[in-house]
C-alpha cells in the first residue's frame, strides 16, 4: 500500500454524490467524473459505496499490463496515470482488465479514464478532491497511521481475490474487523454463461 493513499470506508457512505461533483472540478479532466456511486442492491436497501480506480500493484495494475500501447503508466510512487492520449489506441483493453471496474471510455473523446487520485494536487502535498468534501469521511486520505489515529479499531483490505487471482492494491479499503478474511473475496460469483445457469 502506498504512504499517503485514499481510504475507503463503505459503512460511512451516504450515496451523497459530492465527491462525484468535486471530481468534476479536477483540471486533468474538467467536466468528467472519475468517481462513481454504487448501489449494489438498489431497490432493496440504500447501500451505497464510491467507486474510482484501486490503483493496483502486485505485480503491476492490469490496465497497465494489457496496453498494447504503453499508454497507461505508473508513477515512482505507485499512482496508475491517466492515458496518455496521444499513445491511446482505443482498444478497451485496460477498460476490459479493470477487476473493479473503475475505467471506462469517454463516449466524447473515446479514450479510457480512470482516476489519477488527483496527482496534480497530491503531487503537491494536497488531499484528492473527492477526500476534500466527503461529509461523512467515506473517503480518507492520509497514511495508514493517519486512519488508525483517527479510528482506532478499524481493519483495512489491500488484497482482493477474484477467483484464484489476488490482487493487491495501493488505495485500501476499511472492512468490518468481524468478518474481515485475507484475502477479501471480491467480484461477483458467476451464476449464468450465455443465458445458461452454471451454479
């Protein structure tokens, strides 16, 4: 896990939607948001959790190992960058590796986006936007240390297992200290293939 990262917290999430608008006002993407609201069983409860990019590391993140065109790259200290539009071929190979579904295609510029965790501001020492309106402190950012001082008790997950593959990341997520197992199981298990049900 990285030093200063994002922490994401699902139980303290409202589904407000202000850290979707702050990433809006984020100058590397103007307009776009990068961070997403998810409602896992909307209609049934409002559970809702921000989604943005993981920023995988172990070995690299699967976006970056499947660009055919070295568009995507990652900084000394651990940040998945944006595109480089100007390497891009538009393959939607990152966007089809992403296991937590964080990137997806600019239907305007036909380039895939993801979140950068604001490194042009946290290049220069200061907290991602999204972190910065948080009302609830869902999203966090500062070192592992920073959260522990601030919630005493809490666990964190870095390491995710979709099936027989782990991956690990560099933004953690705070999991129930009660049911916490390494690694987390994530995904969705696989109930049908082609209209046929493989349970």
């Amino acid at each position: 896990m990285m030093g200063r990262t994002l922490f994401i917290d699902p139980e303290r999430c409202t589904g407000c939607g202000a850290c979707v608008s702050a990433c809006r006002q984020c100058d590397s993407h103007r307009g776009t948001a990068l961070v997403h609201i998810d409602q896992p069983d909307e209609g049934h409860n409002t559970a809702s959790f921000p989604t943005l990019c993981m920023h995988c590391e172990d070995p690299a993140a699967p976006c970056v190992q499947v660009c055919p065109a070295d568009a995507l790259r990652i900084t000394p200290d651990g940040v998945v960058q944006q595109t480089d539009v100007t390497r891009c071929i538009g393959c939607s190979d990152c966007v089809n590796a992403c296991p937590f579904g964080a990137t997806e295609i600019d239907l305007r510029t036909k380039v895939p986006m993801k979140c950068d965790l604001c490194h042009d501001r946290t290049a220069q020492e200061l907290d991602p936007l999204c972190a910065t309106v948080c009302p609830t402190g869902a999203l966090f950012y500062g070192t592992l240390d920073d959260l522990y001082a601030a919630r005493p008790g809490v666990q964190v997950a870095d390491s995710f297992a979709f099936g027989d593959a782990t991956v690990r990341t560099g933004v953690a997520t705070v999991v129930p200290a009660d049911k916490v197992q390494w690694p987390v199981p994530a995904g969705l298990p696989v109930v049908e293939v082609n209209g046929v049900d493989v349970r």
